[in-house]
C-alpha cells in the first residue's frame, strides 16, 4: 500500500497495522536553561546509547538504526515488501522532577554519528562510508555537535568540507558556538541554534568530507547528522502532551527501512526553559501504521 493521500487513506492507515511503543527516560545529569539536550545518555527504557570515543586521526563514522541501542522501539516491515512505519502520533510528558522542564521535546531520527575526533587539532579528513542510509538525498538532514563523556575546554567545530541535498560538493558551514565546560549532553550549534550552519542556501546534508577543529582539547564528542520528526511543549510536571498527524496536520511521516529491514533511529532532543534536575522522569510513546 502507498503512503496515504487522502483523508480516507490516513484513516485506513489508522485502524490498520497500528503499533503503540511506549519508552520512558531518566536525565542522568540536570539539564541548564535554553541550551539543548540530548536523551542518548539517558538511561531508562531503552537504555543510553553508545558512542565511538578514544582518540583518531581520522573519526569513525557509524550510521544507526532502530536496531541500535538507545534507539526508540520501532517495529518495521521487511524492505523487500516495499512498505515502511508511518508516524500517527507522538505524545511526551514529564513524570516527576523538582522543577518543570517548562520547554519543548523534539522526536529526531538520528542517522550517524562521527566520533572518535577528541585529538583532530586544525583540519581533518572525515571518512563517510556509502552516504546515509536513509534520506540519501540529504533533504532536511541537519548536524548538531554532541558533547559526551567530558567537556572541551573553549574549542569551537566547524562542517568545512560537505556535500549538500543537490549533490553539489565542496560546501563550506559556520563555525560552530564556543563548547564551554558545562554542561554534558549538550547538543551545540552554530548562533545560539542547535544546527550547525549551513552554506547560503543549503537545505541539508549527504555526506561529511572535513572538519576543523578551533582550538586544542581533550574531550570527546560527535558531529551527529538527524532529521527532525516533530515537536511538542512540555510545560508542567505530570503533563502529557501529543501531536496527531493523522487528523491535527495530516501528514504521516514516513521512516524509511533499510536493507537489513530496520527503521529510523528515534531518541529525544530536550529544550528547557528551566533548569532541569538529575533524576527527572520523562515518558512518551510513538503510534505509527505500517503502509
């Protein structure tokens, strides 16, 4: 069955085939005000993720799926049937925590991380195996740098080398904002955003040739490349919110499925507005339809 392109197809899709995934997340570290935050560390269900650390000339490139950890549960079809998940809703709220989030939580596919880049000093080849695994076009794929296990010490990353969602090569982004000391889990961008920027004009990114790195560190952190899915408010604790694509927008976001049959790679990217304790709880759940 094709993608629905009718209010009748996105009913159909919402009675047929539905899965609801339920996932639940703990803050191991407090959230700091404004700045974004990533739930790979989170533990919880699913667990945290992994990253790719130790020091290398050349990052290591990984693409992930819904069959990483830390990734969402996501039940996805076989390729060769020709069908793929579509999102009907999102819904996240916050359980417990001694002060409201009082910001908003955004769905991400996360698609590959490059780590391992703690001692790339100056500029430094990044190695890109086979392009992205999914939106190979790159249309709307974004780059966020991700602060892990320790903190650099005033250096700043910049995209220097990469191709764009036209295929056109040698594109040149924004140096990235200062990586100060704190805090952990940060997803850092460029002008107070948490995209790195862009070339004028470039809607995304197929590929990643080169780095640079501002200034001398010890730390270790990824370039990740996402497309975001959604974005809801969460204002209070014990508050739910959810997004229905079905009959709010109407429009069921497809995940792709892969060759080795699975899906996008989904976690949380968190924005306070409010300092947010060690500890908190956050929950949500994913209903989507296989069509």
């Amino acid at each position: 069955m094709a993608t629905p392109s009718s209010y009748d197809g996105i009913l159909a899709a919402n009675v047929n085939g539905r899965q609801k995934q339920f996932y639940s997340k703990i803050l191991p570290a407090a959230h700091v005000a404004q700045k974004y935050h990533t739930s790979w560390a989170c533990t919880g269900y699913p667990g945290a993720g992994g990253w790719q650390t130790g020091a290398s000339a050349t990052p290591v490139t990984t693409n992930v799926d819904s069959n990483t950890a830390g990734a969402f549960p996501l039940i996805s079809p076989t390729s060769a049937s020709g069908q793929k998940p579509h999102l009907l809703a999102f819904g996240a709220g916050q359980d417990t925590g001694a002060t409201a989030m009082a910001g908003h939580i955004l769905l991400v596919d996360r698609l590959a991380d490059l780590g391992s880049i703690a001692t790339v000093i100056g500029t430094g080849a990044v190695t890109f195996p086979g392009g992205l695994a999914r939106y190979a076009d790159g249309e709307g794929v974004m780059a966020s740098v991700e602060i892990l296990s320790s903190t650099p010490s005033l250096s700043t990353v910049q995209i220097s080398k990469y191709t764009n969602q036209d295929g056109t090569t040698n594109r040149v982004g924004a140096v990235s904002d200062t990586l100060t000391a704190t805090p952990l889990h940060r997803w850092v961008g460029s002008g107070g955003s948490m995209f790195l920027g862009l070339a004028a004009g470039d809607r995304g990114i197929r590929s990643i040739e080169e780095i640079t790195i501002g200034a001398v560190n010890a730390a270790n952190f990824s370039i990740v490349l996402y497309k975001i899915i959604s974005k809801i408010p969460c204002s209070v604790v014990g508050g739910w919110v959810e997004r229905d694509f079905a009959i709010q927008i109407a429009d069921l976001p497809p995940f792709p499925v892969n060759a080795s049959n699975y899906s996008s790679c989904l976690q949380w990217v968190f924005l306070p507005n409010a300092a947010t304790a060690s500890g908190s709880v956050f929950s949500g759940e994913t209903l989507t339809t296989t069509v």
